[in-house]
C-alpha cells in the first residue's frame, strides 16, 4: 500500500429506493455512480422482489459548507 495513491471516490448520485406496496416510506436499496447501472440494477430487483415499488432517484444539488454546487460533485 504505500507508494501508492488513493483514488477520490466517484459522488454515488443514482439512488435505487425501494417502497413496500400500501407504504408511505421509502427505504434506501443501494447507490451508484452510473444511471446505466442503477437502472439494470433495479430492473433486476423488479423480477426479484415484484411486491415492491422501486424508484431511481438522482441527486441534483449538493448543500455543503453553505455553497451552491449543482452538479453533485465536490
């Protein structure tokens, strides 16, 4: 490990939520950092578990140390 540098993670935007159907709550499934992923991902997870209503949802604006930043990433 050492002499080695660390890669700055990738900002997770896409986030695959899920909600049991007649539920008023949503429940956080799994985050990506590609859409194309986060939707194959919840395609999977509608054939897998058809009781629930899954949903994508993207971040669109970061509140961090008070500035405006509209593109999700630091």
């Amino acid at each position: 490990m050492f002499g080695t540098t660390v890669k700055t993670e990738e900002v997770k935007r896409y986030i695959i939520m899920k909600r049991y159907k007649g539920n008023t709550h949503f429940y956080t499934e799994r985050g990506f950092d590609s859409i194309t992923d986060a939707d194959s991902y919840a395609t999977l997870l509608r054939k897998q578990e058809p009781d629930y209503i899954w949903a994508l949802f993207e971040q669109s604006k970061v509140y961090a140390n008070g500035k405006d930043n509209n593109d999700g990433k630091k």
